[in-house]
C-alpha cells in the first residue's frame, strides 16, 4: 500500500506561530456575532466584561451604545470608561472611541461596541472596525459586536430579504481572522415580545420596525445566516486547527461527503447516491475530479462535462484538482478537507478490458480502498448498462505510432554513441548512453514510449555489449545481472522522467492559465466604457476556449448582441430564444446543456448578486459538447470575472444617472420652495397695497398712498430680480449665454451697479476705491452689471446696517481685479465655495430679505462666460467676506 507522509500546512502553521513568537504579541479579538438588532449582544458583551474583571483582567470599555436600553446601561455601572472624544461636524455634537486615549491607557482588554460603526468625519480612521485593527496591532484583546446584517458578503442577500440596504459593513477578513465568535440568538418569537414590551425600540419606533425589518419571515432568514455563518468559521477553524498540527483527519465533528469521480466510473448513479447519501445526513458534499494528464478524446471531455454539470444541477461543491495519482491524490484532498465518507463507483472488473485496467493498475477504487485509512468508502454497483459501457474503451485516443518510431530512433542513436564508445570505455559505461536515451524519450513523449525504449534499449544492450556479442544469449551469470539491474534502472528512470514531464506539463498549462486571467483581470479593471468591456471579454474568451463568442445584453425589453467574435457566425431566431430562457431562468441553455440541447449555440448567463447582467454566447464547430470540464472551470472564472466588471460599468453609470435625478429632485424643491415662498410673498405684498388704495384710497392721505405705492414698486422690483435670476439660471444651464463682448469703462459698470443696488444698500456705507489706470478689457457690460449687482445684493443681504461695503478695482499685467468686500459675519468656515451652490442660504443670514439663493450661481455662470473667475472667502484678520472677481487682461484668453 502507497502512503503519503502527512506534514503541518505552512500556512496553517505560520498563523498560529508567528503571533506566539513575535516580540510583540497581537491582541486577541472576541466577536459578539448578533443573529438581528436586539437580541443582546452588548448585553453579553458588557456580561463577559464583569466576568473578566472579577478575575482580575484589567478591561476597560472604550465606547458603549446603549440604545436606552436599562439592562444594558445598568451593566457600564463597575466598569472603568474611557472618556469618549467630542466632535462638532455640521452644527452637531458627536462622540467618539477616544483610540489615542485607550492606547494610552494600555489595558489588557477593551469592550469595543458596534465594530460596523462610521466614524465621523476626521478621525484617525473612517471606520470603527479599523480603530479595532490598531488596537488588536498594540496587544490589546478586544471585546466587540456585530449584526450578521453588516458583513459584506452578505449585504446583497439582507437587502433582498428585507428590502432594506445596510450602509454600514464590515469586511469578512475581520470576522474570518477572529479568534472567538460567540453567536447571540433569540427566537423570533422572543424577539419580537422584546420589541412588543418596549426593550429594543421606543413604542412609536418599534410598530413600524415589527411590519417592516422585523417579520418573522425576516428574522429567521436573518437566523439562519447568523448560525451558517457562525457554523462555517467553526469548521474553518477546524480544518485550520487539522492543518497545522499536521493531524491526518477525517475527524467526524461534523459529516462531509466527498465522491470520486473518475473517467472510468463517472456514471450518474455515482451521483445520485453521493445526493441521497448527503442529504440523508444533511451534509455537504463535494464532488472530486483528479485531471491527469492523459490524452483523451473529445467523447471522454464531453462526459466528464456532462458528469459534472451534473454534480453542480445535484446541488454538489465540484473541484478539479490536478494529479499524477489518482488514488492517492484524492484521499490527500479528503484529508486536507476533514472528509468523513467517500463515494467511488465499483470497478469495471468484468471482460478483458477490466481485468486489463486492474493488471495496469488503472482500478483507482481498490487503490482508493487501500490508501482511505479512517475513511468508510462507499462502493457503488453499476447498472448494467453502466458496466457494458465502461467495457469499452473509447475514453483514449487511438494509438499513435509517431512516439514509438522516434523512441526507436532515439535508442538507435544511443546504440551508435555506445559502438563508438565501447572502444575506449567499460561497458557499464555504455549503458548510460542507453539511460540518457531513455530518459530523453520519457521527457519529450511520456510513459509507454519509454517503456518501449527501456525494452529496445535492453535488448541492443544484449545483442551488441554482452557476450556472446550479437545473440540474446547471455554466457556469465553477472551479465544477467547487470542486464537485469539495467532494464530496472530503465523502466525506473523511464517512469519518473514521464511523472516529472507531466507534472511540467500540467504546472506550465496552470501557468498559462493563470497568467491570461491575470493579463484579463487587470485588462477590465481599466475599461469604464460598457461596449469596450463587451469586446475585450468576448475576444479573451474566443482566444482561450478556441471558440466563437457573443455577448448580449438586454435592450428594449429584449436581448440583443451587443459584441461578437464569432468569424461571421449568424445568431439565428432559435438561438435568440435559448438566450432569452437562460437569461429568463438564470440558466446554461442551448448545445451540450440540459436546456434546448437542439440549439447551434451554448448561452450561459453571466450572474452577480443582483441577478444576471448579461449572456455569453459560444459556438464550435467541432462535434459535442463546446467545453470540457477544464474549459467549463475557466469559462466560470472568465464568466465571474466579465460580470463583475459589466455589474461595476453599470452600477457607475446607474450612479451618475442617481446623483444627477437626486440633483434634478434637490433643484426641483428648492425651486419650488422659492417659487412658492419668495416669489408669493412679494405678489402678497403688491395685492395687499393695491388692495388697500383701491378698498380705502379715498380716505387715506397722500403720505399713506406713496407709501403703499412705494411697497407696490420696490416689491415688483424684488419680484422681477427673482424671476430674471430664474430666467438667467435656465439660460446659463441651457448653455444659451452668449456673451456680447466689446471695450468696457470697468468704472462705469460698477457705478452703474451700485445705482441700481442704492436702494438696497441705503442702510450701508459704500466706498469706492477705482484705479484712474484701469484698462477696458473685452467684456459683456449687461453681464458683468448683472454679476456685479448680484454681488452688492448679496453683500447688503447678510451683513448688519450701518457697515461698510467697500468696492475696488485695479489691475497688473496680466489681470483686472474687482473686489467686494463687507462687515458682515463671513462665510461658513468649512468651504466659502457654497457660497457659489444653487440655493444656497447661510444660517447666519439676515432673514428679512429673503431671496431664491440663486444670485452668486448665476454671478460665477456670467463671470465664466466672460472668461474670468470668481471667489469667496473670509477677511483675514477681521470679520467679514469678499468676493474677487478676475479678467485676464490677454484678448487670446478673452475671445
């Protein structure tokens, strides 16, 4: 019986040894896994707290959510509680793990809550899960919570279940790398009674929580991902543990079924009785295909596709390893994979052809019977019609007789080298002409024309070297030992130099493999254009299938071919439909499949999370089956890797299509908040005064009538500058500006301006400041009165009365500069540039003169049609803002 020696994984063994030996030991992390919000995570998370403490850990809490929960805030009482840290973002008050003042504090364990939380805007890390990383980094143990709901790879399936999207994750790598996860579960029952008694949510909050997220449809769908997820890091932990501690398994904690599949025994009720075995052990299983190099025909590639389509339609996990041996390769995989129960099928032991494979020893079940120490094997009988086909051996190619001629011919060679040898040399050493010969043979042709050069090479070494020279009879007893021990050391050498040019072989066609993935990988990531994407991934799929290929893509309703490398090939009306039914039903259609097998075309549809996103179209015109299993598994990577990359091209563009009808809708309110506050309130004002002198005119005196006339025209004023700051708006978004230019008396505009603006600015001081030197630039002078005005509007809106408003308006070479400066209390701290935001109003504005908030927009939109540019910001050592205005002074810049 062959063995294998069973030594630690090194990856396995370097996780749990480089923390013990490092000089500085990395903290250990303690997940609190919730299976929904509410179930009391942080309740047991604070509960193992008190634990630690009174064994004398020194543990800290580094921050808490309580949620107004009183259990829950009754356990912080005795334990030391890191200050938390104040931060001011957007007017409001934040707080914070303070992650520099617990590193200070140095404790030996810290209670971490919320590990999905986002951290406010300038802390040291966006997220609280990377605050935990640092921390674990220092040698501090960490406490911590978290709802299934957050974790990343889950995030398309709980918004599919609850229709809700969570915001907030967690990367799988943080919950995959902890030491411990504690799964914290209630019954839906339970929890739901926890809600109804007022524990989770206040009474308002929970009502619309129990007919939304918390149905008891959600929360068990909810539970079970908790416990699968919580099973699968258990048995990763496992598997790991087995690995490095180098312990041949099956340790049967929990049942694993693996059936091997072989050629030779890849009948269907191999299968079937790998999928009843599973499920009556509600197990998973796994279905082994061991790829050897050997040279089959296109029939035997298309069986082993269809078998393993099979195994994945049965609900199996299918791998395709490669190998040299099959047995020993598979019971290797079982051990490396904690297998408890493998499935083989019975040898096809019955004929000549059976009896020959066993001779050969090419009945991998007894091999695997023999070397399966530990592991019950299943053997499944055939049916007859099973065994009558495994009679025959279509599986290999015809026999060749290239590889036997240039073997002899090789060996013929070395006879000729060891003649002119054998003049000045020993014959033993001749025979290394015969073994390098030999050897040679294996390395370029594989096993059996080796064999034969090993029995060729034997013979010529007897005939021409041994006495009596050219005869086959040997005189000496030590001759027929040393031809013995030659024709050994022959077929030995012969056997390992096939094994090691197969294993080259194989290694240099993974390589390749890998490397075209790689070169396809990085391809894609670079493409943001959805047409340049489609004929990238179809021509990389023609290129390493040896296949036509088109891509199709919903339009209209319908799916059309968006790309094709097909040389030519028509996708016809019968085609189309496959296509529609995969992409209908989620499902490989067309040639060679289960579905509308009667199609020229296999369609196979392209899936992320949120469904498919396209269908992949392949044509040959060999006969069979398109893909082998080899092929199968490459196309599901170049599948994979094509969706994801289609899904981002979409996702990008479904985005830039979300913010601008999130602008459009932003734009749309605002604009009907002015139209319906500031545009109503100055035409109240006007009905209002004309209603007055025509109901009273006749009794009110001339000073009460000019002052309702006055209220009537300043108000149409303010009403007509709210509509021509719509008006210009829409012309410059319509992009219909276009500016008039010719030679303009800067000096001239802006005092134009502020007679226009006196009346708004009655209350303020204005000052003037004009340089007699001033250029006349090519400038629009109705826009750049317009933009100026709205400046002074802007300046006499938002500052007290009674201060100054100072203009000036100088230049140097190159540029004209105008500025407006004022009193007032400034812009917003964080960006002046809001400033220039479509209505946009500041806080700290007087209200009593309210506008649409478009006056600066359309003042930057003017400036920029002229060529110039325009900026806000604070006064620098006193308060108040200005804006700048700047022309270049170049009429190449202007025109």
């Amino acid at each position: 019986m062959e063995t294998r020696l069973i030594r630690p994984d090194p990856d396995a063994l370097l996780r749990r040894t480089v923390p013990e030996e490092s000089d500085h030991k990395r903290g250990r992390l303690k997940i609190f896994l919730g299976a929904a919000p509410g179930v009391g995570k942080t309740f047991e998370m604070l509960t193992a707290a008190h634990q630690l403490r009174r064994d004398g850990t020194d543990i800290v809490i580094g921050v808490v959510e309580t949620h107004g929960r009183a259990e829950t805030a009754a356990l912080v009482n005795g334990l030391e509680l890191v200050p938390l840290r104040t931060v001011i973002y957007r007017g409001r008050t934040l707080h914070e793990m303070d992650l520099d003042a617990v590193l200070r504090r140095a404790p030996r364990v810290v209670a971490v809550d919320e590990l999905a939380h986002t951290n406010a805007v300038g802390s040291r890390h966006p997220k609280r899960w990377m605050d935990v990383e640092e921390l674990l980094a220092a040698g501090i143990d960490v406490l911590t919570t978290v709802n299934i709901q957050h974790l990343e790879s889950l995030n398309d399936i709980i918004a599919s279940i609850t229709r809700i999207r969570v915001r907030e994750t967690v990367p799988d790598h943080v919950v995959g790398h902890a030491d411990e996860v504690e799964l914290i579960d209630l019954t839906p029952n339970d929890l739901l009674q926890r809600m109804r008694d007022g524990k989770i949510y206040a009474e308002h909050t929970a009502g619309r929580a129990m007919l939304h997220y918390f149905s008891p449809g959600n929360l068990t769908a909810l539970r079970e991902l908790a416990l699968r997820q919580t099973a699968q890091q258990v048995d990763a932990q496992l598997v790991d543990h087995m690995k490095a501690h180098a312990i041949a398994g099956p340790w049967a904690a929990g049942e694993r079924i693996m059936v091997c599949l072989t050629l030779q025994d890849g009948d269907a009720s191999l299968l079937r009785y790998g999928k009843r075995l599973a499920d009556r052990l509600h197990a998973p299983w796994i279905v082994l295909h061991v790829e050897t190099n050997r040279d089959l025909t296109d029939a035997a590639r298309a069986q082993m596709a269809s078998q393993m389509r099979l195994a994945q339609s049965l609900g199996a996990e299918t791998v395709t390893i490669p190998g040299q041996d099959v047995a020993l390769d598979a019971v290797a995989y079982a051990r490396a994979q904690n297998v408890t129960q493998i499935v083989a099928a019975h040898p096809a032991g019955h004929g000549w052809h059976g009896r020959l494979r066993q001779w050969l020893g090419r009945a991998t079940t007894e091999r695997l019977i023999q070397s399966a120490q530990g592991f019950p094997v299943h053997v499944v009988p055939r049916s007859p019609v099973e065994e009558a086909a495994a009679e025959r051996p279509e599986d290999i190619k015809p026999f060749r007789i290239g590889p036997y001629v240039a073997a002899s011919l090789i060996v013929l060679g070395a006879l000729a080298i060891g003649l002119l040898l054998r003049r000045g040399f020993e014959v033993s050493n001749v025979s290394l002409a015969f073994l390098t010969a030999i050897l040679g043979v294996a390395v370029a042709y594989g096993l059996w024309p080796s064999l034969w050069a090993s029995l060729l090479g034997m013979l010529c070494f007897n005939f021409f070297f041994l006495p009596p020279l050219y005869t086959l009879t040997i005189a000496a007893p030590d001759n027929v030992v040393a031809l013995f021990f030659f024709f050994a050391t022959a077929l030995i050498a012969s056997n390992l130099g096939a094994r090691v040019r197969n294993q080259a072989v194989v290694a240099r066609h993974r390589a390749d493999i890998t490397q075209s993935l790689y070169h396809f990988s990085r391809t894609i990531t670079g493409i943001i254009k959805l047409d340049d994407l489609l004929w990238s991934a179809s021509h990389q799929i023609a290129t390493m299938l040896d296949c036509e290929v088109v891509m199709l893509l919903p339009e209209n309703g319908t799916l059309e071919v968006r790309t094709s490398y097909n040389g030519g090939k028509i996708v016809g009306a019968d085609d189309l439909a496959a296509a529609a039914w995969s992409w209908k039903h989620n499902r490989i259609a067309g040639r060679g499949s289960d579905n509308l097998p009667g199609v020229r075309w296999l369609f196979v549809p392209l899936r992320t999370g949120r469904g498919p996103v396209a269908v992949i179209g392949l044509h040959t015109e060999k006969a069979g089956t398109i893909l082998d299993v080899e092929q199968q598994s490459l196309l599901d990577a170049l599948a994979d890797q094509t969706a994801s990359a289609i899904e981002s091209v979409l996702l990008s563009s479904e985005l830039d299509q979300a913010r601008l009808d999130a602008e459009t809708d932003k734009l749309r309110g605002a604009l009907l908040t002015s139209i319906s506050h500031d545009l109503r309130t100055p035409l109240a004002s006007i009905l209002g005064a004309a209603s007055s002198l025509e109901s009273y005119g006749g009794e009110l005196d001339d000073a009460a009538r000019q002052e309702l006339l006055a209220t009537i025209r300043d108000e149409a004023e303010r009403l007509n500058r709210f509509v021509a700051n719509l008006l210009d708006m829409t012309r410059l978004e319509a992009g219909a500006l276009h500016p008039r230019r010719e030679r303009v008396d800067v000096g001239e505009v802006i005092a134009s301006a502020l007679s226009r603006a006196a009346r708004l600015l009655s209350g303020h001081q204005i000052e003037m400041i004009i340089d007699p030197e001033l250029p006349m630039p090519l400038l629009d002078d109705v826009l750049l009165e317009q933009a100026l005005f709205n400046i002074l509007d802007n300046a006499g809106k938002y500052t007290p009365p009674g201060t100054k408003i100072v203009v000036t308006a100088s230049s140097d070479a190159d540029n004209l500069f105008i500025r407006v400066s004022d009193e007032g209390k400034g812009f917003a701290a964080s960006d002046p540039e809001m400033a220039f935001s479509k209505f946009k109003r500041f806080e700290s504005a007087d209200r009593s003169r309210p506008g649409t908030g478009l006056g600066l927009a359309i003042t930057r939109g003017f400036i920029e049609a002229m060529g110039g540019t325009v900026v806000a910001y604070n006064r620098r050592g006193r308060s108040g803002a200005e804006l700048a205005v700047a022309f270049p002074l170049a009429e190449k810049n202007t025109k």
